[in-house]
DNA sequence: GGTGGGATTAGCT
DNA sequence: GCTAATCCCACCA
C-alpha cells in the first residue's frame, strides 16, 4: 500500500477533501491495527472562510495548520471529543481537512472495544467517534501522517461524491465544503 | 485570573 | 428534537 506523498497534501483544502475519499487511514496500536477507509471529510480554507480555526491567524490550538500539508491536526471539544484533522497546502498557510467518517476495513474488535459499542456502522460515523475508536487524542497532535503509527494510504477511485454545506458551524456554514461517498452508510449524515 | 463558547455524542422525550 | 456531559483555550480585565 502506497503511502500518500507530500505533494498530495499540498495541494488546497478543497482538493484534498475531495481526493481523501476512498483513502485508507491506519493506526497501529499497542494492541493492534485498526484501518478505515475515508468516506466523509470537510475542507477548512485559509481564506473566505470564518469557520476555519485558522480565520483569525495562529494560536497556540491551531499552530500545526500552519505547518507544511501532511501533519495531524487535533484539537478536543466539548470537553470530551476529539477532532482529526489532516494539514493541507504549503507550510504557513492555514488549512485543513477534518475526517468526519470512516468504514471499518481492519481491527474491529479493537474498535468495539474503545468505543464500547457493537454496531459497526455507529463505530466511526462521526469525526468524535472515530478518534475514540481509533485511540486519535492530543498525542497524535502535529504527527507526520507519512510515518507509522498513524498514516494515509491509497485505497479506491470514489465514483459518486455528494457535496453539501459543513455541519455544526456558527460561522461560515454557508460554504460547501463537506464531501463524502454518495451511498455510504458509514457517513454521519446523510 | 476569570469566563464563555465550541468543526460532538448519547440518551431520553 | 433537546440537553447534559465536560475542558481546553482565546480573549478580556
């Protein structure tokens, strides 16, 4: 399996959420590897976009969407969720793509048991779910995605995308910038 | 040093 | 549909 490259993540926020359809995302853990394969992501843009972290310029939270594409960004909210993101565009400019669903390929016991939670179509059909089930917190902060533990692989041509406004936004939730995989029953919502 | 909001979820009505 | 759970961090004093 292909690792995806520096150039891939280069690329816009945009671009990036639409191309990460299909990808797979792997953690190998202590007790064992858990993969999924992306089927819902939502692009945050460095400009016209007020619903970006990154809209008002760098803090110490949202530092890693300032770095080069290819870095983890997580960030924790509601005082008990965590977010993942993937860091998009050249290093200093802002952006970033937050994976909001995934479908289980491998490690499903493992999921169920950090989720506690049977029903494998509940087990990542949300940006909190997925980084419970994949064990994603504050350490994979600013992890290089192109490195084990945590990394992005190629995986399959997603024929039929549906584009839609972001979800839970105050601001800037007029954009359309959430992506997934018309179809999927792993997605948040479809 | 205090305060308020947030890219969510589960469980109940 | 509504709401509690729960905490880091940005912002203001």
């Amino acid at each position: 399996m292909r690792i995806m490259p520096l150039e891939f993540y280069a690329q816009d926020a945009a671009t990036v959420a639409r191309q990460l359809l299909g990808k797979q995302l792997i953690h190998e853990l202590a007790e064992g590897l858990v993969a999924g394969m992306i089927v819902e992501t939502e692009a945050y843009r460095s400009h016209d976009d007020p619903g970006c972290h990154a809209a008002r310029g760098k803090t110490a939270r949202n530092a890693p969407m300032f770095e080069q594409g290819g870095l983890a960004y997580v960030y924790f909210i509601y005082g008990m969720h965590h977010c993942f993101n993937v860091v998009t565009g050249p290093e200093g400019v802002g952006e970033a793509v937050l994976i909001r669903a995934l479908a289980p390929l491998q490690g499903v016991d493992l999921m169920i048991r950090n989720r506690r939670q049977d029903k494998v179509p509940l087990l990542c059909s949300g940006p909190g779910k997925l980084s419970q089930a994949f064990c994603i917190d504050m350490n994979c902060n600013r992890q290089n995605l192109r490195e084990k533990p945590l990394y992005i692989v190629e995986g399959e041509e997603v024929q039929d995308i549906t584009v839609t406004t972001r979800i839970g936004l105050t601001r800037g939730s007029h954009l359309l910038l959430r992506y997934y995989s018309s179809g999927s029953p792993f997605v948040s919502r479809p």
